[in-house]
C-alpha cells in the first residue's frame, strides 16, 4: 500500500506538472533552436526588466507577440511583432526558430510574421531578449555570437532609451515609429515619428493619410549645444546623442541625472509623442512631456469632416450635419474615419426634391481646412454662388474681399476657443433637409436682422463706453463711478511712489512698488514689465479682483492704462505678504499659533468667497504663501489674480494650460483633465502645512526627519504621534494640540489625489471652525512617491515653469492615482 501510494503521489505530481507547462515562464531570457514559446509563455530579461510573451490589448479572441516591461505593475507594451495579423488562439500558436528566422505560425500553422532573413546561416541560432529592451537574434559559433537581427531596428510604436532613430543614407528610408490605429488595436496608424530623410537633422512627426504632412519638427540639431534648435531648451528631459556616418545617421537618448528611473518616449494613438516615467510607489506612469503640446496641432486629427476643439473634453466632434463613420472607432480614440454626412447633398442625387437647394450653414470661429483654393470674385454672394454650383465644392469662406473654396473632403477643421482674435467663418454646404422649414427660414432671417439691429446697439454703447473710459483715463484720481476702480495717471503714480523708489517685492510679471497718494492714502502699485504676458495677467486682474469686495480679499483700488504702460493699485498691506514671516526669521517676529489659526481660517473665507459667492465662480490657480497678504493687525488677505480663471456658474470645470507654482499643484493640473476649484483647494492644504511647520515643505523639517514634510505629517497623524513635534520649533510647543492636530486633517484631506475626496473651501471653512468634524483621512499615494522622486519632479517642474503660457499643454505632466 504505501509503494502505491507512492506511484500515485508522483503520477500526480507529473500530471500537474505538465499541465503547467504551458502557462509558466521559461525561466530564462533565451529561445534556443529548441525551444518555443506558446500560451503564457515568455522569456524573460536577465534582469528582469523586459518580457517576451503573447498578450491581449482589447478584443477578446486577438492576440499578439509582444514586448511589455518586467518591473512595472501595469502592463505596458512597447513593441508588437505582429501588428497587422493577431492569432485567435495564443495556445495553439508559436513562435520559433524556423529556416534560420524567428518566426510566429499562427493556429493554422501558418507563418504570420518573421525575421525575414534572406542569408544562408551555417551555425545554430538562438534569440536573447536583453536588458535594455532588444530582442536579437543571433549565430552561435566557436568564435563569437553575431547578432543577424534586432528589434532595435523594427520598432513598433516605442522609443526605449539605447535605441537607435535611424536613417539610412543608402536608401533615404528612416525608421520610424508608427501609433497603434487605437488604444485596442496595436495595428499601425496613420501618426509617425521620424528622423527627416530629407538630411536637415530633425525629428519629425507625420501623417501619412492620402498626402503625408509634416505637423511637427523639432527643428535641425545643434551639436555644438547638443539640442534641437526648435525645441526650448526648459523642454529637455532627455539627454540625446547624434551620430553619424557614410552609410547612416541616427538619435539615441538617455534620461538625465539618472539611469534608475524606467522611461519611454512613444507615439499616442492621437499623434502626440508622450515622454513617460514610471513611478513605482504611486504604480503608475507620469507624463513629463509631450509634443506637439495641442491636441489639435496633430494634422487630421479628427479625420475628413471632424472637428478639433482644445476646449473640448474629447478634442474630436463632427461638423454639424455630420456623424461618425463608425461610432466604434470613435469610442477607442480612433478618429481616423473622420465623418459623414447625415444626408446627401441634393445635387449629389441629380435631383432638386420639392425644389429645395443645398444650402450652406455658417460656422463661427474656426481655423480653416486645409488645401483653399482662391478663386477671383466680386462679392461675398458671388463665392457662395460659385461653390453652390460645383457639386464638387463643399465649403466657402469670404475674407477680407477674398474668396476660398475647398472641394472633396474638408480635413483639419477647428474650433477655435471664445477669446481667440484669428477666428473666421466657415461656410459649409449642406442638404436643404439639414435645414428647417421655409417659415422657420424666415423666421431664422427675422431673427438675423433683430439680432443685426441688436449688435449695432451693442457697438453704439461699446463706443460710447471705450470715449468715456477714455476720457476719464486722462484724469488722475476721479473716480470712475462711487466705490468702482479708479483709473489712474502713469504721472501721478510715479509721483506717489517717488519715480518706484520703494520696492516691495517683484514677480514673474513684474515689480510693487511702495506709494502715497495726495490724500495720504497708502497703495501697493504693482508694475507690469512684460507686456506680452503682462497684458493678460493685467486683464485677468483687473476683471477679477476689480469686481471684489470681501474683508479676506485684497481690495484693487485701481489701474493705469496709457500706451504700453499697465499698472495695478491696491491697498497698501502693512506686513507684507505671508511668506515673509513664515519662512524668514530676520527682521520679522514669528507668527504665534492663535494668529496661524486666525491666517488660514480668513485665507479660506477669502478663497469660498471666490468660489462659491462671487456671480462667476474664479479659480485662484496660485495659491501660496507669497500671494497672502497680511493688514496692519495680521489679518490675511487673499492676492495676485493674475493667473485667475472665470469659471460661468452654468460650468463646475475648465481646460486651460498650466498654471500655478512648483510645490503647490495639484495632480490633476499636469494629468490633462478640466480643472475645478479644488486645484485651489489643493495649493491650501500645502500651505496649511508650511503653516504648521515654518518652513517650506520640501525642507527638512529636523535633523532627525528628512520626509517630505506633508508625507510624515500624513504618516505621523494616523500613527498617532504627538502632533506637537509638527510644529514649527520656533514656537516652542505652544499651541493647542486639538487646534494643531484638526489643522492637519483639515490639511490632508486637502491635498488628496482624488479631487472628489477633497473638501470644497465652504467646507474647509467650517471645518476649521469646528462646525463639521474632520476625521482621518487615506494617505496619499502621490505625497508618500514624493519623496523617493523628488529630483525627478523637481526636474519636471522646473522645465514647465519656464514655459510660456502659450507653450504650455494641458496634457504636460500625468500623476495617475
């Protein structure tokens, strides 16, 4: 009895062990001439860092051979070897080493992809997945092991740092990497990205629909100062490397300041190139560049008839009177369809029904399609007949007494947002049945001539506005109407403030300046330097803060506009601004619990204020200590509206570009969604922080403790540390321990990742208060990875805070949580 129990304990154990076979990794990073992979199969780098398997990006019966990485949690693919031909059957498929090739038969056992070497090899052959992300395939022989194959030289849709963008000079052909057709499907699309073969030494991206178009180019490269001569040099995450000779010319790159951190440089499926690092303790990728920074610089980005809106959550829509040629496609980012019309034009049948006519429906605000074509007429009636009578026309535009057509399929159509000053009308044809009734026709041609005299009396007032702001521009200090701004003369607050003598503090934007007025009024006057950027950060303020009346927000009493001269004037606050005391200890007495308590609870009646009382909601967007203002008796004003967004109470988001300061944004500022309030609420729970501890919180808070500060207060919190140790030294343990500890909740809870577990600022107020009870908060999981990447943020941040406001994408940075 016991021998059979034997037999069958190791007649068991074979069984299982062959049912396993084919679901375990081979072990090793090697397929040698006997050896295959099939089902679960992979081969693994030395080192980890790469896999070679098969793998499922969507569909349910398409499979693929893939490369992904080892070390990151989250399956990231970056190179596919059957692109166009997935196998339904990964079990019944394999790859192996056939007729001197790697080759993949699929379940039918027929080949679907190779290496497609021509050569007569002698010698075994065996394929090595390196460390660096290369599969090679190489002969073995008694003196070296020739590498015959790479797929360093067939890339899919990734650049890995090590590989080579190549251009070979013999044949003017580059390698090129080419995005997936949608986040499903890993065949190629129709963006690329390239080294120029026409030899100017510059990156380029294309679309390579019917007529392939350049729509991006980093510029030639400067090997003297080793950049690309289009790219600023704030955009540099990379270090890259050209080399070149006879027989070719190609780019490598390596991540600067470390090699550690897993990166990768890939082609979207929306024709933006991504600039990735994985960031292993929040598990997630980061975006830290990405060009071209628009979505709607991409070429054809939402195919024939679609339409490009940046203000857009989903950037692609159809032109009215359109739809999606395949919904489907639409739905997996796939735009490359584009549209189609909803109903045949009338004389694409060869027939007028009930007399009706195509007609054309006027498109406000739009960046023209490409490829016009000017044709000589008279009038604006005159180029509307022309393409109504040309079947072949699909669209007209009259500007400035000229005439544009466009036949056929209308590509690169956008929609420009409201404050553009370039946007033009397009006229787009349509079927009369698009259109309503005759009646309705007549009513629409009322309503065109109501609406006509109703602009007309609109322009008379604005006239009549702009020569009495005019005219009382030229006086000092009269007020404009009782308790509204005061529109100053650049005379006379160079006079108050003694030709600026007295500086007090300056910005990105420009200086303040100390000043008195005739009646002894003491002012702040902050001078704009930059007009390019000045201007904005004068009109945003003054639209703002201009309207504003709150105890907890920084009165603006008035501004000079004379030529190109912009000034602001404000309330003069006699203790400066928050951060003067909070961070430095000469000349300044340091702030006492109770006046901390009293800061951050007027800082956020200040910021509810804005958000939820005012008519239009106003996002901050720079909320630091430097930007709060301290009265004569400590109490906090809310300042510098420069960055300020208006938000209508009818929206709860906005996309705009990035804004703000290192240290204070929020996660989702960098991730490329619409921004709401709590990017604000966020910028204070990092200031409730420094309020507590005195010190900036990427400090070191002690010798002891060298955490990101909000990390170990997180931490610290819910251990249940004496809150005390917190505290700024400075004030010595005095303070009321409840006050301290409900402050860091408060904070936390402020600074998730979540922005729907964020408090709004109504609530942080009572909160603070004591009127809502504040109770333990999750850790964050982007404060817990800072301090293990803080050179790699700081990197990051660095480079986009140099970025001009234009240059800036809503799509720069993702922290994914």
């Amino acid at each position: 009895m016991h021998i059979m129990n034997n037999s069958w304990f190791a007649l068991s154990l074979l069984l299982i062990c062959f049912s396993l076979q084919s679901y375990v990794s081979l072990g090793a990073d090697t397929i040698s001439a006997s050896q295959t992979i099939s089902g679960d199969q992979t081969i693994v780098s030395a080192g980890g860092d790469f896999v070679l398997g098969f793998f499922k990006p969507g569909k349910p019966s398409n499979y693929y051979l893939g490369m992904w990485y080892g070390k990151v949690s989250e399956q990231t693919v970056v190179w596919v070897a059957n692109r166009e031909n997935p196998i339904s059957d990964k079990y019944s498929s394999v790859l192996r080493i056939s007729d001197g090739n790697l080759v993949l038969f699929n379940e039918s056992k027929v080949p679907i992809w190779s290496t497609n070497l021509n050569s007569a090899i002698t010698n075994p052959l065996e394929a090595v997945l390196l460390d660096k992300g290369n599969l090679i395939l190489r002969e073995l022989s008694s003196s070296s092991s020739k590498s015959l194959w790479e797929s360093f030289d067939h890339p899919s849709h990734t650049w890995i740092p090590g590989m080579r963008m190549r251009l070979d000079k013999r044949t003017n052909i580059s390698q090129r990497l080419i995005s997936w057709k949608n986040i499903e499907d890993p065949a190629p699309g129709l963006f690329s990205f390239e080294l120029d073969p026409n030899g100017s030494n510059a990156l380029i991206m294309l679309w390579n629909g019917s007529q392939p178009h350049t729509y991006w180019s980093s510029g030639p490269w400067n090997e003297n100062e080793k950049l690309f001569e289009d790219i600023p040099r704030a955009d540099y995450i990379y270090e890259f490397s050209y080399h070149t000779n006879e027989n070719e010319s190609y780019f490598t790159y390596s991540v600067k300041n470390t090699s550690s951190i897993i990166s990768q440089s890939s082609m979207d499926v929306l024709g933006q190139g991504k600039q990735m690092n994985w960031l292993e303790p929040t598990k997630s990728w980061i975006l830290i560049g990405v060009q071209p920074h628009k979505n709607c610089e991409v070429y054809a980005l939402c195919g024939v008839f679609g339409r490009c809106t940046e203000e857009s959550l989903s950037f692609c829509d159809c032109l009215q009177g359109f739809q999606p040629s395949s919904e489907h496609d639409w739905n997996l980012q796939d735009y490359s369809g584009g549209c189609a019309r909803k109903t045949q034009l009338q004389c694409q049948n060869n027939s007028v029904a009930n007399g009706e006519k195509d007609t054309f429906l006027a498109n406000l605000n739009m960046a023209f399609p490409k490829n016009p074509q000017s044709v000589p007429v008279e009038s604006g009636v005159e180029c509307e007949t022309t393409c109504l009578n040309n079947c072949s026309c699909t669209a007209y535009a009259y500007e400035d007494s000229q005439c544009s057509i466009w036949f056929g399929d209308l590509l690169g159509v956008q929609q420009l947002g409201q404050g553009a000053s370039d946007g033009k009308t397009l006229y787009i044809k349509l079927s009369a049945s698009e259109f309503s009734s005759p009646e309705s026709e007549r009513v629409t041609v009322i309503g065109v001539v109501l609406g006509s005299v109703a602009f007309a009396v609109l322009l008379g007032l604005f006239v009549f506005v702009y020569l009495r702001r005019r005219e009382n521009t030229m006086k000092t200090t009269k007020a404009l109407e009782k308790g509204s701004l005061t529109a100053f003369a650049y005379k006379d607050l160079k006079k108050a403030t003694k030709n600026f003598s007295e500086k007090l503090g300056g910005g990105g934007f420009g200086s303040v300046f100390k000043g008195v007025l005739p009646n002894s009024s003491v002012i702040a006057v902050k001078k704009l330097e930059s007009l390019s950027q000045g201007e904005k950060e004068f009109r945003t303020e003054v639209s703002t803060v201009g309207t504003i009346q709150h105890i907890n927000v920084v009165r603006l009493l008035g501004f000079c506009c004379e030529g190109n001269k912009r000034l602001l004037v404000y309330d003069y606050m006699t203790n400066g601004s928050l951060n003067l005391h909070l961070f430095h200890t000469k000349g300044s007495n340091v702030l006492d619990w109770k006046t901390r308590c009293r800061i951050a609870l007027g800082s956020a009646r200040g910021l509810a204020y804005l958000h939820e009382k005012c008519r239009d909601r106003i996002m901050h967007c720079d909320i630091k200590p430097e930007n709060i203002l301290l009265d004569a008796e400590f109490f906090p004003k809310v300042a510098d509206f420069g960055l300020a967004k208006l938000v209508g109470r009818e929206f709860s988001r906005v996309l705009t570009t990035i804004r703000g300061t290192k240290g204070y944004l929020a996660p989702e500022w960098i991730s490329g969604v619409a921004i709401t309030t709590k990017a604000d609420v966020y910028s204070y729970g990092m200031m409730l922080f420094e309020l507590v501890s005195g010190k900036r919180n990427s400090e070191q808070f002690d010798s002891e403790n060298s955490k990101f500060f909000p990390t170990w207060v997180a931490t610290a919190i819910t251990e249940g540390v004496n809150v005390l140790k917190l505290l700024d030294s400075r004030l010595e343990g005095n303070a009321d321990r409840e006050e301290v500890l409900r402050i860091c909740r408060v904070a936390c809870w402020c600074i998730q990742d979540d922005e729907t577990q964020r408090p709004s600022m109504g609530q942080v107020v009572q909160m603070l208060e004591g009127v809502l009870e504040v109770t333990q908060s999750p850790i964050p999981r982007s404060i817990q990875a800072y301090s293990h990447y803080q050179d790699q943020v700081n990197f990051f941040t660095a480079s986009t805070s140099n970025r001009s406001p234009q240059s800036q994408n809503n799509n720069i940075l993702a922290t994914s949580s």
